[in-house]
C-alpha cells in the first residue's frame, strides 16, 4: 500500500470513528471502503451494468404532453432556447 495524507476536519473525523467503531474496522479501512464504493458508482464501465442503471429509470418520469416520444426535439430545441 501507498501512505498518503489527507486533512479532515474535527466533525468528519468524529463521524469517521464512530462508524469505524460499529464497524469494528480501523478509520483508514473506512476511509478506502468508501472510496472504492463512490469510484464503483462513479465509474460504470461494464456495458450491462450501465444498461441495468439505465432500465432502472424507465417510466420513472411522466410529461403531460402525450406527444414527447414524437416530438422530442421540438422539445429539446424550445428548452435550449
């Protein structure tokens, strides 16, 4: 492993224990567990994941206009302007 240093202030550091504390894990482990998390949901780079986060959003959002999937870049061009 690498060292680095980083500065974190007095509040972050208090909540960093205490969940290292339920965790029963040291706060350096905490700290590279969320890292990895947020670089796994940052970075999506297999194709069938992207599609499943993507298949999530469908019929998620309504329009009124009953025309959107006809009209959409009259949509998009009023929305630019």
């Amino acid at each position: 492993m690498i060292r680095t240093q980083i500065q974190l202030n007095e509040d972050l550091v208090k909540e960093l224990k205490k969940i290292a504390n339920l965790c029963d894990i040291s706060i350096a482990e905490l700290i590279r567990q969320c890292i990895r998390q947020h670089l796994k949901m940052i970075f999506v780079t297999n194709k069938e994941e992207q599609w499943k986060r993507a298949s999530l959003l469908l019929g998620k959002f309504t329009t009124p206009d009953d025309d959107i999937s006809e009209r959409h870049d009259d949509y998009l061009k009023g929305a630019f302007k």
